[in-house]
C-alpha cells in the first residue's frame, strides 16, 4: 500500500494533554517545539493518520484521529 502524503501546507489542531495548538504537516515533521517526546508522538500521530486514510475503504474520509503516542495522549484534527 501506498501512503498518501499530506501536502507541507495542510493544517492541523494539535492536542496533547491539555495543550491545545495549530500547527501544518510541514512544522509536525519537523518538530512543533524541544520537547522530543512531544514530536515523536505528534509525528507518529500524523503518521499513522496518513496511513489510516490512504486505506480503501469508508477511512479514506477521515478527518481526524486520537491516540496514544510515546505515552502521551495526542488528537490531530484536519483545519
């Protein structure tokens, strides 16, 4: 399977914990801040939201996705 990739310019409303923040995929891949663990999990997150949606089926529409990553509890929401 082929994972669509997000264009560097699509934004996202980024929570982890109790912070709550936008960021694009660009900023996500390159790391939104100096905590490491917070930018594996956000980047792992987005991940796995590209890979959900470059399925086949009704998950080709989703918007948005919540887990957790590195032990922290992270949402990505398309903006």
């Amino acid at each position: 399977m082929i994972v669509k990739r997000f264009k560097q310019t699509q934004r996202f409303r980024v929570i982890v914990g109790d912070a709550c923040f936008y960021a694009t995929a660009k900023q996500i891949r390159n790391g939104v801040g100096d905590f490491t663990k917070c930018n594996a999990a956000t980047q792992k997150a987005l991940d796995a939201l590209e890979g959900y949606r470059s399925g086949d089926g009704v998950e080709m529409c989703s918007t948005g996705l919540g887990g957790t990553w590195e032990g922290l509890s992270v949402q990505l929401n398309m903006a």
